[in-house]
C-alpha cells in the first residue's frame, strides 16, 4: 500500500511540474529541503522584479535527480554531486549554489543548545546502536560536569533520497571504516537500529521536536527557525566548534571548485581549527537543452540573479555564498 500511495504521489508531482513548465513564464525545479528557505525567498523576490514564477517543491535530493533525469523540471537541486560521467550520461550541467551546515539537533528535557558535545565516533556508535542512553561513558566524558539522563536515545533519519543524508553519511564514512563498511554514504542507506524515518528537512526537526530525548540531522536553518536544541562539534582537528556561518565559512575556505570536473566538492570532515565537520553544498542540475531556448535563458538569468542579489538573504539563515571568483567560473557555462 506505501508503495502504491508513493507511486501516486510521485506521479501527482511529476504532473504538477510538467503542466507548470508549460508556461515560459514559469521556470520549475524540484530537489534539495537544504535549499529550500533560501530558495524559497529568492524566488518570490525574483517573481516581485520580473514576473517570472519559480515553482520550487523540495522533495529531497533524490526525487529532483529522477525528475530531471525523466525531463519534468527545468532544473534540481542535490546535496550530492553527481560526476563528470554523471553529467555526460544524463547530459546535465551542475554547479553550486549554496553552501550550509548540518548539525545534530536534540530533544533532551533539561539540556540547552550547545550544552553538550559529541564526536563523530559518538555519533557513529549513536546511530549504529552502539551508544543506547544519553548517559553513556562515551557521551560523559565529553561533556564532564553535565548532568546527563538515563534515558534511552531516539534516533531520526531522512525517510526520503536526500542529499543531507549523502552529506551525514559520507561523514560517518570518513571517520568509520565499519560505517563506510556495512551503511555508506548515499541519499538513502539502510540505517541499523529502529530510528524513526522523516520526510525532508522541516519533517525530520518536527519529529525530532516532539520525541523527546531524540536526536537527528538538520540543515542549521530549519534548527535555528525552530528554537530547537544543537549540539556542539568536535573537528578533524580536535577542536570543539559550535555552529555558526563562520564555522561553515571556514571548512568551505578548503573547497578547490573546478568547471572542468562540474564544480565536485564534497565538505565533510575538513581540516582546520575553526571548521565545522559536516557542511554540504546544494548544487544545481539544469539541461544540456532545455525545453525551450527561452527557458534556457530564464534559467540563467534566474540564477544569475541569485547570485547576484540573493547573498544577504541568504547570510541571514546562515549560509554560506560561493565565492565571486567562483561565480564567474559558473558563469561561463550558462
């Protein structure tokens, strides 16, 4: 029955955006709740100064990957990059957007936002069952004189493709051999345990805030928007750093973004003192030929605009720009 009700969502979505793509006036994508709170303003801001209607549905990475690769969006957006072979396979162009972090939110009666610490080991042992109450040796001896509760830890995953889960999992795998072993990293893994699976970003906070003694993975917007709970974070280097854009900033300083490889990157586990550990980029997936050559200069011009005027915005859910030398490479392949 979930199966078929999914199809049919699936297909309710997939009508939805072809019948908007319709009109010229009308660009659609699909893709990435990392995005979404950026995305979501610019595009009603670009719709204020020329009338054009972006019709954005945050479905996850992995539904906008399906949507574009069967030609029902003019663009997607994804956590998870894809491959030069990737592209060239599904005769795409990609290139980033935006860069933000994730971090680990929590529902712990009596513990405030960035009262404790964890580790990506903690982490790691947390979700593969290792580590099952909240006052765990592990957890204690990071966090020496916080009164931790006997309480038994819920653990909350993406239900849905989603490049988040990419990002979290790829770095459970760099500092895991037996993660990268058994689970991997991908918009959808085969998580260990009985954690509760949500749909998008906003889904996985709101189960997060009301299952109490939980823990899951957000976009540091959908955290910060909710008052919820984070945790703090210890690096690649050893240093306990807190979420902040200057901590994201930071970790995407080591970023070498290259045309010739579809701008790759991966933000994970970066070294320096003051990076945070898990920080992601949203990367955009436009065709090689769009529907139309007008569709395909509204694309640009959208984007461009982004870029352009769409920084402050941003900065203000704490986000990270891409570089201006970086845009201007981004440029040319428009």
């Amino acid at each position: 029955m979930k199966t078929i009700l999914k199809l049919i969502t699936g297909i309710a979505v997939a009508l939805s955006l072809a019948a908007c793509s319709q009109n010229q006036n009308h660009l659609t994508g699909a893709g990435s709740s990392f995005i979404y709170p950026a995305l979501s303003i610019w595009a009603k801001d670009y719709d204020a100064k020329t009338s054009v209607e972006v019709n954005y549905q945050a479905i996850g990475s992995g539904g906008g990957l399906q949507q574009i690769y069967s030609h029902t969006i003019d663009f997607a957006a994804s956590d998870m990059p894809l491959t030069v072979e990737q592209l060239a396979q599904n005769k795409l162009h990609q290139f980033p957007m935006i860069v933000g972090g994730i971090v680990m939110a929590i529902n712990v009666p009596g513990i405030k936002s960035n009262a404790i610490t964890l580790s990506g080991n903690t982490l790691e042992d947390i979700y593969m069952g290792r580590i099952k109450f909240w006052d765990d040796t592990a957890i204690a001896r990071l966090n020496v004189g916080v009164k931790l509760p006997h309480k038994g830890i819920v653990t909350i995953h993406r239900a849905d493709g989603s490049g988040t889960t990419f990002n979290f999992t790829n770095y459970l795998s760099k500092i895991s051999s037996q993660w990268q072993e058994h689970i991997g990293a991908n918009t959808t893994v085969a998580w260990p345990g009985n954690g509760i699976g949500a749909k998008g970003n906003a889904g996985v906070a709101a189960q997060i805030m009301q299952t109490p003694y939980s823990i899951g993975y957000v976009e540091y917007a959908y955290a910060n928007q909710n008052n919820m709970s984070i945790t703090k974070m210890v690096n690649r280097d050893h240093k306990v750093v807190t979420a902040t854009s200057a901590t994201f900033a930071a970790a995407a300083k080591n970023a070498d973004w290259q045309a010739k490889n579809g701008f790759y990157q991966i933000l994970t586990d970066q070294p320096g003192a003051d990076s945070w550990p898990i920080v992601a980029t949203t990367f955009v997936l436009t065709p090689e030929k769009a529907r139309t050559p007008q569709v395909k200069a509204q694309i640009a011009k959208f984007f461009t605009w982004c870029f352009k005027h769409g920084t402050a915005s941003a900065e203000k859910l704490d986000y990270v720009a891409i570089p201006d030398a970086v845009y201007g490479k981004i440029l040319k392949t428009f």
